[in-house]
C-alpha cells in the first residue's frame, strides 16, 4: 500500500486560508448595517437590526474560528507527513557493502 500527499500542496491551501482569514477580518455586518438601526429610532427597526448584527457578527466569529482551525490543522498535517515520510527514509536506508581498499590507497 503506498500512499502520496503533496505536503507543499497542503501549505500552499493554509497560506491561502490565511489570506481569506485576512479578508474575514475586515468583513465589519455591525458597522454596514447600523445605519439601519437609526433611521428608525426607536422602533422594532431598530431593535432587529441590533440582533441581527449580533447574530452576523457571532457567526462570522465562528466561521473565522474554523478557518483559522482549518489552515492550522494543514500546517500540522503537513508537518506529520514530512516526519512520517523522514523516518519511513531513515528506517528503509540501508547501508550499502563497503567496497574493498587498494593497497596504498585511502579510503574517503
């Protein structure tokens, strides 16, 4: 059974969540929709706008949480497999019959 993980695949698809983690974190639902809130001062307007940014902002809390699980769990993967794959190296070297010395000669 063999097995083939592109490590550098992995890493390349973390580097690019933390882009996307970048862009998450200017994502500000509070600051777009609060204009709503006071154009209708004091009435159910208002009042659902607040819980609707809340609910926008936990949920982008949590996607930004899982993002941020995500590219850390293909960084470790990555890592695992390289070590893995290093001590699978190390193990299945053999060291190969010294050949003979000439005479007078000195060996390397």
């Amino acid at each position: 059974m063999q097995f083939r993980v592109e490590t550098d695949g992995l890493r390349e698809s973390a580097a690019a969540i933390e882009e996307v983690l970048a862009r998450l974190e200017r994502v500000r639902v509070a600051d777009e929709l609060a204009p709503v809130g006071s154009a209708f001062r004091g009435g159910e307007s208002a009042t659902a706008s607040g819980r609707a940014c809340a609910a926008w902002n936990a949920r982008l809390s949590g996607l930004r949480s899982r993002v941020r699980a995500t590219g850390a769990a293909l960084d470790v993967a990555a890592a695992g497999y390289d070590a893995v794959e290093q001590v699978a190296r190390r193990a299945l070297t053999v060291p190969g019959p010294q050949a003979p010395t000439a005479p007078g000669s000195a060996a390397t």
